[in-house]
C-alpha cells in the first residue's frame, strides 16, 4: 500500500488524512496518540492470549440436529431494513432453526427472529455496547448455541470469535464494512477506539487478523474482503452473502422530482460533503437540477449549513430518517455514494432494484454491484469534480439513462431475497465441510 510523507496510506479516508495532517493539532496530539497506541496494543495483546487459551480449554463444539442451527448474534445497526434485509434471509435459511439477536436498539418483526434486550438498569449504569455485549455473552453461555456470530469486526467480532470458543460454538463473523475494519488496525473504521491511534500499526493488525482466523465462518458482503483477508494468510472458511431484499410491490411510474438520490447515515465515513460540492458544480452548468439525501446523523446541521453556504437551499432536500426508502429512490433518477469506505451497502442495493444507476466511489465492494461504464460509475478520483463529471453524464441524455437503468435493475436481480437464502443454505453446511475436511485429511 503506497504511503504518504507521513505514513498515512494514500487511499485513507480524507477525514482522517486532515486530521492528521493538521497544522492546528495540539503540541499533545502525538503523545496522545502514541498513549492510543500503547493502550489499543495491550488489549490486543491480552485478547489475543485469552483467545489462545479458550482455543486449549475449548468444549467439543455442538452438533446441529435435524432441526437446524440454533444462532445467537449480536450486532450495532442504524435502521430496520438493514436488520431486516440480512436477518430474514439467514432465519429463511433450512439450516436455521432460529435466529436469535442481543441489541439495544429495536429490531422489527421478522419471523424466526427473537430479540433479547439488556435490562435498562445496565444500559444506564454502564453504556449501550457494554451492556450489549456482556448480555450476549450471558445468553451464550447459557444457552450454549450451535453458532454465535457479530457484525463488524470491532468489537462484536472480537468477542464472538472469543465466546464462540469458551462456550463449544461455531462463530461467524459478518464482515460489513470490507477490509477497512482490520486494515492497519482498524483506525481507518469507525470504532471510536481503535481510530484514536490514527496511523497504521502493523501489530494491532496482526493481533485482529489472528481473531479474524479464529472465526469458522467470515461472511462478507463482496469479493475484495475475501481478497484482502487472504492476502494476509487467512485460512477459514468465507463466504459471499450480500443482504436480500425483496423487491418493492410494484408501482404506477411517476416522473421523477430528484435526480440524483444519496441514501447513508450522516457520518464522516460517508463523505457527503463531497455530494454537495459536486451538485454545486452540476448546477452551475444544469440550474434545474435537483438532489436529494436521506439519511439522519451527527452530521446533519452541519452539512445543511453547507448546502446553504453554497446556494443550494431550492435545489438539495434533507429528507432525514426514511423507514420506507422505496416511494424516495422512485422519485429519483441516479444513485450516489461518496464514501470514503463500504461493504456492499444496501442503499445502493435498493436503488438496484428499482433500476437507478448508480454514480458511487470506488471503494470496498461496492465494483461487485457496479460495473464501471454499464451500470454506473465507480469514481477513483474523489473530488467534487470527478463526482460532478459522472453525474453531469446523466443530465439531459435519457438513451444513456434508460440503458444505464436496465443494466442497474439486472444487477440488482441478483441479491434478491430467494437467491440470497440459497446462499445461506450453502454457508451454514458446516458439517458437510468438515466431512470434506477429515476426507482430505485422511
């Protein structure tokens, strides 16, 4: 990976980049950023010693029987159809008997699906993700289930891969965010924790890789995670399994109000300033055109004071927390994601669905749902302008939209909910691929 003059990959997300580039950083910035360091690898260094001797202690793992895995998860998640999007699939599944969840946010119905809540007395005492987290370990060791598994690396892998082995569980680690959630120790993730220590460290690195390995299953949501893990050594089982969705009932045609759509939580991974200064641009040369972002989060007045800033008050609508997205995408003509990391989200699965092209970085596994030139833009550049080049593509030529939009809705065809099942029908074989195993032993 190439670097900078000072140490900072190029391809950092450019939050992080100005941070630490900043000329107004405090004199004590380095020292508390070597004290992160220090702090960060002694956790690691701790953790991974107990996931070695949970690997010596460690019960017989338990056999699945006729009726299928009993799963227990556990997971931070920021709105329902991303629960509900990956949770149904995996309880539709015929190797799932069911499909338990700790959280502390609400998890809508779906059936095969029980949430479990910590008591609001621990919530309160100790924060939300302690609580969480130590809820699951109870009920894991409790109920002692076929498989434990939690989305994101940091830090609901970290425990799933270490109670997974002291309770005699499979564990299952649901790599959301792509590479960027164990690449040079997770600080260019958005765990508050680990990103204090601001550049790489290559043993903070090691130690979350080796918990990564630990995992008998790394489900990811695209191929370059797979790639990455496996440039480093890893050797487990992974399996590709994107959320399904299912496809909205369908709809009369309406003439679309927005033309271009960007759906995310209003956080600094997702770069939505980038949107804003590149619909200035496009507006400079198309005046009609309008945006459009979804979404709520920290962010949010502050990127409306810049939508202002910029005279963009008629032309860009906040539309905030949307439970139904779908009536939004169909109003809208071009998809955007200017992130500065992703998984494969599911924002732009939607849009897929419904046949909007998507304009979108390239970054994590978005390429697995665009292809660059056919079915949108993947935009290496990441500047306002670059975005605004792409988008201005759409602007007035509806024979490049319609055949952008046809080849948007046969992308999106293939993470439909029945194929996606299917997907965990052959991910959650684990007996058959320790059969496979023992026969290549032998």
């Amino acid at each position: 990976m190439s670097m900078d003059t000072v140490g900072i990959p190029v391809s950092a997300p450019e939050t992080v980049r100005t941070a630490v580039e900043s000329g107004s950083r405090p004199w004590y910035a380095g020292l508390r950023r070597w004290l992160a360091r220090r702090q960060v690898r002694t956790f690691m260094a701790v953790y991974v010693g107990l996931l070695r001797a949970a690997a010596i202690l460690a019960p017989r793992k338990r056999a699945p029987g006729p009726e299928g895995l009993d799963i227990l998860l556990t997971g931070t998640f920021h709105s329902d159809n991303w629960i509900r999007w990956h949770l149904k699939p995996l309880a539709d599944s015929v190797r799932c008997r069911r499909v338990r969840i700790v959280a502390t946010n609400p998890v809508p119905d779906v059936a095969n699906v029980e949430a479990i809540y910590p008591p609001r007395w621990m919530v309160r005492t100790m924060g939300a993700v302690p609580a969480r987290l130590l809820t699951f370990m109870w009920v894991a060791a409790r109920s002692r289930p076929h498989v434990v598994g939690g989305f994101h690396l940091l830090i609901n892998g970290l425990v799933t891969a270490l109670i997974g082995r002291l309770v005699g569980a499979r564990t299952m680690y649901f790599c959301v965010g792509g590479p960027v959630e164990a690449l040079d120790g997770g600080v260019w993730g958005e765990n508050r924790y680990f990103e204090r220590v601001e550049i790489p460290d290559p043993v903070i690195e090691r130690r979350l890789l080796e918990a990564v390995a630990a995992c008998d299953l790394v489900v990811t949501m695209g191929t370059r995670a797979i790639r990455f893990f496996q440039s480093r050594g890893i050797d487990t089982t992974f399996r590709v399994v994107p959320g399904g969705i299912i496809p909205p009932p369908p709809a009369p045609p309406v003439a679309p109000d927005f033309d271009f759509v960007l759906v995310a939580r209003l956080v600094p991974i997702k770069r939505i300033d980038l949107f804003i200064r590149a619909l200035r641009v496009v507006a400079d040369r198309h005046p009609s055109v309008r945006g459009l972002i979804v979404g709520d989060g920290p962010l949010r007045g502050e990127l409306e004071q810049l939508s202002a800033e910029l005279g963009l008050t008629s032309v860009l609508t906040f539309a905030g927390q949307q439970k139904d997205v779908w009536p939004w995408l169909r109003r809208s003509r071009v998809f955007v994601l200017t992130s500065d990391s992703e998984g494969l989200a599911l924002s732009l699965m939607e849009a897929s669905l419904v046949g909007l092209p998507a304009v979108v970085s390239r970054v994590g596994d978005l390429p697995d749902l665009v292809e660059d030139g056919v079915s949108g833009y993947l935009v290496e550049g990441r500047t306002p302008e670059a975005f605004a080049e792409r988008l201005m593509e759409f602007v007035g030529n509806d024979e490049r939209y319609a055949q952008f939009s046809r080849a948007a809705a046969a992308a999106g065809a293939r993470i439909e909910m029945s194929r996606t099942v299917e997907r965990w029908n052959e991910a959650l074989d684990f007996e058959a691929r320790a059969a496979e195993s023992r026969s290549a032993s032998a």
